[in-house]
C-alpha cells in the first residue's frame, strides 16, 4: 500500500491517542502538540525514559513491547502512534495487541528505506529487503524498517499509515548534527564549511513533523508518505544560520574529496555533511504527496534558535575544534 490510498475523511477534533513510547524526541513532540490540540493521550512504555515527563496529563500503561503488551487489553483508541518501533518481532507483536482496538495505526518509519539512494525517491519505489529476521546490524536499519511496514499493512491494510520521516531536527535532538551549525556559527571567526554551497540539505523540525502525524491521525488518512523538508543548499543554511545568530563568521569552503582524503567519514564526518557513494540522492527526497496532505514548515530560523537554546546534546559530534582549525590550515 502506497500513496494516499483513501480520501481523508473530516477531521476528528478530540482523539483518544495511543503512543507507543513517547517520552523522547519525536514522541515527546507529537504528546506535546496532541495535547495542545486537546486529544486524550495515553503513553505505552517501560517507564524508564523521562518517567515523570507530563505528570497526570496523560495515562500511562507500563509494559515492554518486546515480551509483555498484556497493560494494553481492555482498552480501545481511535488511533496508535508508533514512534519506536525498530524491529519486525517487537512490530508484530505491538500489532496484534491493538489491532482489533484501534481505527488507524500510524508507523513512523524512515526514508532509509528505500533500496536506491541515488536517486530522487518517491513513495512507490522499491525497498530494501531484510533476508535475514534476527539481523540487527546498523546497516540494515532501512530494511528493518521496511519489514516493519510491511507488517503494519498486511494487518491493518486502510487502518495502516506509514510515515518516512528524513534527518528529524529540533528540540530535545540528543545529537548535535543539526544543532553543531548555529552553535559553531555563533562562536565567530572561520568555520569550515563542507562540500560545495551548493549541495543540497534536507531536514524536518521535529514539531513540523509531530504536526503533520497528528494532522494524519485527525483525517484519518491511509497511505505512505515522505515527510522531510523542502530542499536546500548548504550555503543557504549557513546563511541563515549566519543571519540568526548575528554572526560575523567566515565560510571556508573545503571540496567533499578533500575532506574524504583527510580520513574523515563520508557519513557526518563534518555534521550533515554526506559524501557516501550511492547516496547521491539522500537529501532530495519526493515529498509531494506530504505536501499535498498538509505538511507545513516554520521558518527556518525557528528551529535554529530552537537548538540554541537548548541543553548541549549528548551526543556530540566527533568533528572536533582541533580537527577544524587543521584541516582550515591545508585548505
């Protein structure tokens, strides 16, 4: 199943909402943005994430999707949310447990898995393949997602929503891939900018994107969509980012061959930088039926200051101060 597979229906103002997870990054943003839109929210987790987050706002059933779904029986929603499902058997089993409970299911998937990223992606083109169910290595993460979807929609089939978010930026990001840029900007003098300006960048506030799952739950649509952002160049990014931090760095330029002959990673050796062969595309993603369905962006500044004002993230990048000024030594 693919595409929008049904007309959307009016929009239902008031939804009792499961999310499975919940209580990080985009989970925490959807409960956020249901509950200002005055949805009844109830949180399905282990209880070991941020257990306090949304006091008495929210119902909470403990359990752990991976061997004990039991808290869910018994209860019924208009719609579940799964924003953490990685893998086929804990899919599967998440699955039986609402599907005779629910009206729609919604999957947060990925873009990754798309087969080809050479090329633009859309919707209908293919995917990649798991061929081996107990493989958990990182570089089978799009295939895993694939199956998950595939288990979604064979059981739900107009119930299932499949969602393929790109790069999620934004509030309570716990990596500093987005959030390195404004930061970096902000201290001043050379910054090493990666790649060519031109170079295109695609990325989705994690706010824009919890705006635009619930918009989806709300008018009960079927279907699989891209959900990324607009296209941009890095240069344009950088600019802004410039501009929103009232910075007066300077861009050093530095060719994506010289950065990869340096030893650093095609994959975020400098953060958002990609120079990975067969992932030409990565960053041009078709997102013409999420726009079609009500995908909406904030300005871009927003979500720049957004990830400065925020708590440093834990995860930082390893493209560090003194690799900079180096590799802007033999630019």
């Amino acid at each position: 199943m693919t595409g929008s597979d049904t007309d959307a229906g009016p929009r239902r103002l008031r939804l009792r909402l499961l999310v499975l997870g919940g209580t990080r990054f985009l989970g925490r943003a959807i409960v956020d943005a249901a509950l200002e839109r005055g949805h009844e929210v109830t949180l399905f987790n282990r209880g070991t994430t941020n257990p306090g987050l949304f006091g008495s706002e929210v119902e909470k059933i403990r359990g752990d999707r991976t061997e004990d779904l039991s808290g869910l029986h018994g209860h019924s929603w208009d719609a579940v949310v799964d924003v953490a499902g990685y893998y086929p058997a804990d899919v599967a089993r998440s699955v039986e447990a609402v599907r005779a409970s629910t009206g729609r299911y919604l999957f947060i998937s990925s873009v990754s898995v798309y087969a080809d990223q050479s090329v633009p992606q859309v919707e209908g083109s293919a995917v990649a393949r798991l061929t081996d169910p107990e493989d958990r290595r990182p570089e089978s993460y799009g295939a895993r997602k694939a199956a998950c979807e595939v288990i979604v929609q064979d059981a739900l089939d107009q119930r299932a929503t499949v969602i393929r978010p790109g790069l999620i930026v934004g509030p309570h990001d716990s990596t500093d891939r987005f959030s390195y840029w404004p930061r970096r900007i902000s201290q001043g003098g050379e910054v090493l900018a990666p790649g060519a300006p031109g170079d295109p960048l695609q990325f989705i506030d994690v706010r824009d994107l919890a705006g635009f799952v619930l918009r989806l739950a709300e008018e009960d649509c079927s279907g699989t969509y891209n959900a990324t952002g607009k296209v941009v160049t890095f240069e344009s990014f950088l600019a802004t980012c410039q501009r929103a931090c009232g910075s007066g760095s300077r861009l050093i330029w530095v060719a994506s061959e010289r950065l990869l002959a340096a030893g650093l990673d095609p994959w975020m050796g400098v953060p958002l930088w990609i120079s990975a062969p067969g992932w030409e595309a990565a960053n041009r993603v078709d997102i013409t039926r999420a726009l079609a369905a009500g995908l909406e962006f904030r300005p871009l500044g927003q979500t720049i200051h957004a990830a400065m004002q925020g708590p440093a993230p834990a995860v930082l990048s390893d493209f560090s101060t003194e690799r900079e000024r180096e590799l802007l030594t033999t630019a």
